[in-house]
C-alpha cells in the first residue's frame, strides 16, 4: 500500500459569497470524526471559545449558542465539561460548535459513526434541515443506504479512482441492483477473485 503526501507549498484560496470576497473559515464548518472539543470546558465554554475563534460578536455568540443548545438537545448539558458527556451528546455538541458561525458549507466526517439509530435519524433530520435552508452538506459515511436514500449527489473512491453520481447510478445499473451496498459488495468480490 503507498500513501503519497503532497506538500503545500504556496497558493491562495478565495471564497465568495453574495459576489463579495469572504472569509473562509466563516464561509466553512468542519466536524471531524473524532471529537473536536476541549474535554475539561464545559459545553457553555467550548462553543464561546469556536464563537471567538470564528471573531463573531458576543451577542451573536450568545444568540447562536441558545439557539444551537435547543436545536440539539443540549440545553441541560450547557454547564456539564465535555468529558462527562455520554457519546451521542458530545458528537452533538461537536456538531454544534461546526454550526456556530452559521456556516454556508458543512462538512461531516462520519457523523453517525458509534450512534444508535435513534441518534443517527435525529442528525439526519438536522443535515435535512440545514439542507432545506440552503446550505451545502458534504459527509463521508460507511452507511451507504442511508447516504443512497438521503443525499442528492454521492462520490465514491475506490483504487484512487472517483465515481460521481451518474458513475455510481450506472454501475447500480449495469450490477442489476437497487442498493449501492449490495452492487459495491459485488463489485468487491469481483476485485478480490480476480486478484
């Protein structure tokens, strides 16, 4: 197995929102697989600090913060430190610090990874939401139905090679399938004979 790591040398990257040059880390929020937050602040300090760190003003840090609180849930978590969080309530709170700046683009890395199923709609139903209000939602997910049944556009890397989605619908077409999973399963057993 090889892994290649370009270094970044030079470059510049311009967001735009409402034809008017913006700043990126405003325009992007980012939740990582693993936990983001600072494990001994409570909930209440962590999502002031990523409200600080985007520079939004107190008021909208108090604002975005009461609001974020009762979207996910986490109201009675406000004075609890991260670390006395079951799973399901740190990654919601990790999902709220991402949204504190109201960011224009979203970005989720395995979102549903360790929750139970009652979890994993209640985030699906909050990526809707987001969605609906016109945001971009870009995840990563092992849960192909899931992603297949939810999302609007789907990649898939597989070898070093993308696939987009009209790809991915023809090969769901040409395996005779319904089910991205099931048509992958065969594409892979096929690899894996071949070899």
């Amino acid at each position: 197995m090889e892994f290649f790591c370009l270094k970044i040398n030079r470059g510049t990257i311009k967001a735009y929102k409402d034809n008017k040059l913006t700043i990126i880390k405003n325009l992007i929020g980012y939740s990582p697989q693993g936990n983001s937050l600072f494990p001994f602040l409570t909930l209440q300090e962590n999502l002031v600090t990523f409200g600080k760190l985007v520079k939004l003003p107190r008021r909208d840090i108090d604002e975005n913060i009461q609001q974020l609180l009762h979207r996910l849930d986490l109201e009675k978590a406000r004075n609890k430190k991260i670390v006395e969080l079951s799973g399901g309530m740190q990654k919601r709170a990790d999902i709220a610090a991402t949204l504190m700046a109201s960011p224009s683009i979203i970005l989720l890395d395995e979102p549903f990874a360790g929750l139970d199923i009652s979890l994993q709609k209640f985030i699906w139903e909050l990526i809707k939401d987001l969605a609906g209000q016109g945001r971009i939602i870009i995840l990563s997910s092992h849960l192909l139905s899931d992603v297949q049944h939810n999302c609007n556009k789907m990649g898939l890397v597989e070898k070093s090679k993308f696939y987009n989605t009209s790809e991915i619908q023809e090969l769901l077409f040409s395996k005779h399938e319904i089910s991205l999973e099931s048509a992958l399963e065969k594409m892979f057993l096929g690899d894996m004979r071949s070899e």
